[in-house]
C-alpha cells in the first residue's frame, strides 16, 4: 500500500506540472527573474522542475495549487582509496615459536599478516599508531609481509617484507649422568650435553647447592653435597626462553676422604717437597720427627705441593694429616728416607819413587759406596778406570805409562747423587839405560850430516825454492783468473734470470695500464644509450648504460646478527636513473630514492633506497672491474659527481705508473784476457720492450 501511494504522488505531480505548462504558458517570462531559478522559487520554462519544488514560492503563480515537493535521498558518497600499505618493524621471536610484529596501519583498517606462500597468519586492527600483532610459527627462517582492507573494503599493496629466524624447539638435553662422590673426590659430578649458547642451571631439591653457565659442548658441574640422598634437576634454556628439562637421583656415601703423600725430590736435594693428594677443599699438616710441621690445601687438581727444609739425616717417615671439607679425617706416610747434600771427600797420593820408574802408583781415598772415576790422557792413549774403594774407601791404581807430564782427573759421587771432582796432575820419568844412550848418539849424528849436506848444496836450494815460488804465483795467477771468470758467470746467470722475471713484469705492466686506460676512458665518456629491449619499458629520455648478468644480495638477520644472503641470480640494466634486476623476482633501486650505497667487497655492491627497509644489491659474475665502474659512473651522473669517480680512476692510473718495474743493469765483463762473453738470443725479446 505504501508503493502504490508513493505512485499515485508522482502522477499528481507530473500532471500537475503539465497543467502549470499549458495554463501559465503566458507567464514565462516571468520566470527569469533575479535568482528565482536558483531557488526553484518561480516556474521552469524548459519544464526541468516544477516551481517551489525546493520549498520556496515567492515567485510562483498565486492560482498554482499548492505542490506537494517530494524528498530526495542522498546521493552518498563512494570511497574508492585503497589504505596505505602497512608499516612493519622489525620482528620479534620468543619461546614456543612466538613471534610478535609491531604494524602501523590505517584507524579501523582490518590487517592480515601473510607468510611466503600467501597463507594468511595472523589477523589484526589497525589504530593509526604502531600495535602489536602476536602468532606463532614453526621452527626455520620466515618473511613476512602485511595488508590492510578498510572498510570500504578497499585493499593496500603489501607491506616491505619482514625476515625472522624463528626457534620454537626446546634445546636438546642429552643424558644426563651423576657421578657420586668418592673418598679421593668429595664432590659429585653431573655431566650432560645440550646445544652450544644454552643457559644451563643445575639444582638440588633442599639444598641451596646450585651450579649453572653458558654451555659449550659437554657440561660437567660439580656439586658439594654431604652424605644422602638427592633429586637433582637439570634445565637447558636457549636464546629465545624455549626449555628443556630432566631429573636424576643421587646417592651421595662417603665414610671418610682418601690421602697419599710421596717425596718427589731426591735426597740430594734441599729443601724436600712432598706431594700430598686428596680431595679439593681438604687442608691439613705434613709432620716429619725433629722439624716443624707444614700446612698444606689441596687445589683444584686434587694435589697440593709442601717444601720442608730438612738436615741431613734418616728420617722415619713424613706423615699427613688431612681434614675434609666436611670435618673428616684421614692420614697417610712415606717409607723411611735419607737427606744427603754433602758431597762426599775425595783425597790421592802419588808414589814419586814408581813415577821415576815409569809406572803410575795412586792411592785414592773417598766415602764407602761412593763411585769413584779416573780420567785423562796417560801415554798417548785416553784412560778411564772405574774405582771400588774398599770398606775403607780406598782405591789403588797401579799403570805403566810413557815419560811425560800428565793431567787426569778423579770424580767421585755418592749414594745420594752429591759429586766430587779433583785434579791430578802426574809427572812420569823413564830410566836412561845404555841403549838409550846408543840410540841418542846415532840421532846427533844424523842430525849433523844432515846439516852438512844442506851447506853444501845451499845455491840449488835457492834455485829450487825461486823455481817453487814462480809456479806457485803462477798458480795462484790462474785461481785468481778461474775465480774472476766464475764470478763473471754467475753474475751473467743472475741477470738473464732478472731479466726474465722483468719481461714477464713489464708484460703484466703493460697490459694492467691498458685496461686502466680502458676504465678512464669509460669513466669520462660513457653516457650510455636507448634501448628498446634493456628493460620491460624504458621511460621517456632514459639511457642503459649496463646490461649484463649478476647474482641478488639481500640482507637478512639470523637470531639478532646480519648476513649477506644470496637470493637469485638474473640479469641486471643499469641507467642513468635507476639499477632493475630481472629474475625469479624483480628488484628496482631509483636513483631519486637513494640514500647510500655500501660496498660488499670487490665485486658487490649494496644500495639503500628510501622505500625499502633492508639493505639489497647485487654481485657482478663476469667483467666485475668495468661493471662496477659502468655502475658507480650511473649512481655519480644522478648526483652530479662524476668528476669523483673519474679523479679516482685517474689516481689509481697514477698510481701504477709509478710502479713500473725496474730493468736489471747487465753486468761488465771482467779485463780478463782471452774471456769471451757469452750471447743468448733472449735478450732481443727483452730489447724490443725498451
């Protein structure tokens, strides 16, 4: 019913509207009076309205009926904007696989956080301001990017991608093992492996013992626990809160601690250490009979090292009294043992009257046991006797021995190791018998003959010993000559060696100078040029400089730390306004949005633009000095700083001149008479380089 009267008031006013046409057709010129079309307030004179159809009548005919002036709705509004793209800071990872990322979006927006496969993860509403979206994800390297939808239902672009390293294991906790304490170690041992980084705690219900650190490997922690019975707990905590935990009893049973001593000196030596082994934490007295007693601690090695001074003498033993860390005690002795550090007396006679008769008597006289050594030369031969004093501690030596003077020496050294030495200087005479006497007469005889022979033959001596000293400088004449040769030769040999060395230098001179000659001239003139098929679509003006094929480098961050990822290879177009990169995905850097550029090494080059977050860029693969080049002269042209990059290669130019090799000096050939200096072809090669 309420359409069918809605109807009915639009056939009365359109035939009211035709009425007002046909009987105030006279009065249209009344209807363009100041202001009244405006308003509605006089009568249409195309028939386009119908006259107070805005609730103004000023205008209108006195005889018009009154006219009913329908409601319009509206005409609302259309919201076709997409939001903004979202803003995501960097994510945050926690145990379990959380992950938290701060998101700025527009007031009322409803957010959605995609993962790499599209996969919606997490959900939120946007307030204008940053705020927290939580979810988590399972253990491995993630990006993520976000959108927002308003509530026109109108889409942003995805976000800037967000890259996370997420750890939702708990760390690994190998076996657990306790190792209970014994007498000759007080303390109980857990041992027990977990993955390197993890913070570790070890506890003991009712007990405040507690040990804890930074694993790296296999862990071992030591507890000090009286006697009983315990529940020992061990957690693994990684870098991201996740934990591991595991239970282990122990029984700890130790009646009472364990001690050894022993002298680790010999008895030559003073002062006396004795080593005293135990438990750590265990102190305690070394008592040896008629000398002051010496504290000891045992130290983290189980061992602890005392001096006593002692006199020399028998002792007993040497005994230590330990106590534990707990009041227990325990004791424990050496064997008797002797303290000698006197070295033992060592006295000789020589018998003159067996001296003048050729024979060495010596009477040789020392401490029992001592071992005693003769030693020297006597007649032309070496000697070396071992001695046996007797119980009196006397030894003979009774030994034939040619006429002359004589040093030997007699060494002595005891039970204990103390030692003497002592030199014997023997004089030995031979009796003169008569046919000593023969024998002396011949000899001056034939020594006078001799001299008689040479007097009379004294000229052709001279004669022989002139003749001897020419042959001799003519000899040395030649070595002189033979010598200067060799030098000669071996200075000759060391040149064709340098010169070598110098072809092959200035050769790899050369041509690193052509290629820097090569760059300068890139650097100065190279301005690029069009090309249809360098990009997609180049834009108006646009010249490529470079068109080649590279690898992607993209920063990302692992548990808080940056690293360089390679991320695909393709082919980059470098031009005078922006770096595109070409393959599985597509990267642009315009040069209008740059902000810096860093370099990864020789071959790399890192760009940060405005409107990407991460740091990104590219690894040439082939010809990487002039690509590089052709790349900082496209980045340099933007900025107008050209002029930079070409004082730069023109420096490093200069700075290879300088470095020409130096050609090695040939050396002279001696004023020798009769050497020839040898030729070798090779040199033409090295001449023609002049």
């Amino acid at each position: 019913m309420k359409s069918v009267g809605k109807l009915g008031s639009q056939l009365l006013v359109s035939l009211l509207m035709v009425v007002s046409f046909v009987v105030l057709t006279d009065g249209t010129a009344s209807a363009h009076r100041d202001g009244c079309h405006r308003w509605h307030s006089c009568p249409s004179d195309s028939g386009s309205y119908v006259c107070g159809d805005l609730g103004y009548t000023s205008e209108c005919p006195k005889e018009a009926p009154d006219v009913e002036v329908p409601e319009f709705d509206p005409v609302p509004e259309v919201d076709d904007d997409p939001p903004v793209a979202p803003d995501l800071a960097e994510p945050v990872s926690g145990k379990g696989g959380k992950v938290s990322i701060a998101v700025s979006a527009e007031r009322g927006s409803s957010i959605v956080v995609k993962g790499e496969d599209g996969s919606v993860v997490a959900r939120g509403t946007g307030t204008g301001r940053p705020s927290k979206i939580t979810f988590t994800a399972p253990t491995g390297e993630h990006t993520y990017t976000a959108e927002a939808t308003d509530s026109s239902g109108n889409t942003s672009e995805a976000s800037s991608p967000a890259s996370i390293t997420v750890d939702a294991d708990k760390p690994e906790l190998g076996p657990v093992t306790v190792t209970a304490a014994r007498p000759e170690k007080l303390f109980s041992r857990i041992a027990f492996a977990t993955e390197v980084g993890a913070k570790w705690t070890v506890t003991v219900a009712g007990s405040s013992q507690r040990a804890q650190g930074v694993a790296e490997g296999q862990v071992q922690a030591d507890l000090w626990l009286p006697n009983g019975t315990y529940a020992v707990q061990v957690a693994a905590r990684d870098a991201v809160g996740n934990v591991s935990t595991a239970k282990q009893r122990l029984v700890v049973s130790v009646p009472a601690p364990a001690v050894e001593i022993r002298r680790t000196t010999v008895d030559k030596v003073v002062p006396a250490v004795f080593e005293v082994a135990g438990s750590p934490r265990s102190q305690g007295t070394v008592v040896v009979p008629g000398a002051d007693p010496a504290r000891f601690k045992i130290g983290p090695d189980g061992r602890a090292a005392v001096s006593m001074k002692l006199e020399d003498g028998r002792y007993a033993r040497a005994t230590a009294q330990l106590t534990d860390w707990q009041g227990r005690k325990a004791s424990a002795a050496t064997g008797p043992f002797v303290i000698d550090t006197t070295p033992p007396r060592l006295s000789y006679k020589v018998d003159p009257e067996s001296a003048k008769k050729g024979v060495l008597a010596l009477k040789v006289a020392t401490e029992r046991n001592a071992h005693v050594e003769l030693s020297g030369t006597l007649g032309g031969s070496r000697l070396r006797l071992n001695l046996r004093p007797d119980a009196a501690g006397v030894a003979k030596v009774n030994r034939s021995s040619e006429a002359g003077e004589y040093k030997l020496t007699l060494f002595a050294v005891d039970a204990a190791g103390n030692s003497t030495t002592t030199p014997v200087p023997v004089s030995i005479e031979a009796p003169l018998t008569l046919g000593g006497i023969l024998a002396l007469l011949v000899l001056m005889a034939l020594v006078l003959l001799g001299i008689v022979l040479l007097w009379s033959r004294r000229a052709r001596w001279a004669a022989w010993r002139e003749k001897r000293r020419q042959a001799a400088a003519q000899r040395a004449q030649r070595r002189v000559e033979e010598a200067t040769r060799e030098a000669y030769r071996r200075a000759l040999s060391d040149y064709e060696a340098a010169r070598h060395s110098y072809v092959a230098e200035e050769n790899a001179w050369v041509q690193r100078r052509r290629q820097l000659s090569s760059l300068l001239e890139t650097a100065k003139y190279e301005n690029g040029s069009p090309s249809n098929h360098a990009v997609d679509k180049l834009r108006s003006g646009e010249r490529v400089l470079l068109t080649t094929t590279v690898a992607m480098l993209e920063e990302r961050r692992k548990q808080g730390s940056k690293y360089l990822a390679e991320t695909g290879s393709g082919r980059v177009v470098v031009t005078d306004r922006r770096v595109v990169f070409e393959g599985q995905k597509k990267r642009e850097w315009a040069f209008d949005k740059l902000e810096y550029t860093h370099s990864a090494g020789p071959n790399a080059l890192l760009m940060k633009v405005a409107n990407r977050q991460a740091l990104s860029g590219i690894r040439f693969v082939s010809d990487v000095e002039r690509n590089r080049l052709l790349l900082e002269i496209a980045v340099a042209d933007f900025s107008g700083r050209r002029h930079e990059v070409i004082r730069r290669v023109e420096g490093e130019l200069a700075a290879h001149d300088r470095t020409r090799p130096q050609e090695p000096i040939r050396p002279e050939p001696p004023l020798t008479p009769g050497l020839e200096e040898p030729r070798n072809d090779r040199y033409s090669e090295a001449q023609a380089l002049r």
